[in-house]
C-alpha cells in the first residue's frame, strides 16, 4: 500500500515534469493551472489503474492448477464509476493441484483455499468438502480428525449446491 502510495506521487510529479518540460520548449506559451491539473489527473488515473488492474495481476500471478472459484465485484458511492464498471476487490481461489481423496471416505476432498483480498494479506485455509452432501468444514486448530480421517460432524457447514468453491474443487479430477 506504502509503495502504491509513492508511485502515486511519482506519476503525478512525472506528468507535472511532462508539462513544464512542455512548457520550456514553447517558451512559456501553457497556461500555469496546467501543471497542476495534468499532475492530478496523472494521480488519479495511476489510481484508478491500480484499482481495476490489481485482480488480473495478482490472479494473473497464480500458478495454473490454483483455480479461481469466486470473484466479489464492488461499487462504491464515492466512486460512481464503479457503478458502470464494477472492481474486483477479493476472491477466492481453488489450489487443484492440492486436492486429496481418502478411499476411506469416497466424495469427501481436502483442499485448499487462497483467499485474496485487495488491502489484505493473502492467506491460505485448508477445508473439507463433502461433494455428496453438498458441505464443507474448516480445518482449523481445535477441528479434530477421527482414526479414518473423518471430521468432527460438529465442524461441517452447509453449502448451496451452486457454491462455486464446492463446484470447483467436486468437479476437478483428481489424479
């Protein structure tokens, strides 16, 4: 966040350098409200690139088996073109390349999960999806794994069929 603030400032110092440089070949000929306005709008745009590029680089940055299930698209009041065109402000994401199976218990799938965030850290969770009940638990500190490797069956969430974490990780063959 600190250095997308500095390149901020050096963006609009860069379009204020621009048009004074401008400025001294025409020989003082460009109004003084030009430097300015050129450096604010060189701020704002870098800004607004930043916001609406952040979700193709970081997602972009992935490795190919980590799939993104879920992106939230937001708009704001104090940025009405949000509104037109909505950001990508965090999402979730399917490492398919982690997904394990236990023949013990047929259509339950360990996988994990990337959630991403525009302002925050990345972090990494590990779930238990149940793709015949159409649930999932969190293996957190405290959930417990019987001797076949069972869930706790006070850990387990109920989820819509359509959930795209759900469908992602039930629908990836697993190899």
């Amino acid at each position: 966040m600190f250095l997308e603030l500095i390149a901020t400032f050096v963006m609009g110092i860069g379009g204020a350098g621009v048009v004074m440089l401008a400025n001294k070949i025409l020989r003082g000929r460009l109004p003084r409200w030009l430097v300015p306005a050129v450096a604010g709008g060189a701020m704002i745009g870098f800004a607004i690139w930043s916001e609406y590029s952040w979700y193709p680089r970081t997602s972009g940055a992935l490795p190919d088996e980590v799939v993104i299930a879920w992106a939230n698209e937001d708009a704001k009041p104090w940025k009405p073109w949000t509104y037109a065109f909505p950001q990508i402000n965090r999402f979730v994401a399917v490492d398919t390349g982690t997904i394990r199976t236990n023949a013990a218990l047929p259509g339950q799938r360990m996988v994990d999960l990337y959630l991403m965030g525009r302002w925050a850290p990345g972090r990494q969770v590990r779930i238990m999806v149940d793709c015949q009940e159409g649930r999932r638990a969190d293996l957190m500190e405290g959930v417990e794994l019987d001797e076949n490797g069972a869930v706790d069956p006070e850990a387990w969430v109920d989820m819509p069929n359509d959930d795209p974490v759900l469908q992602t990780a039930c629908n990836v063959e697993v190899g």
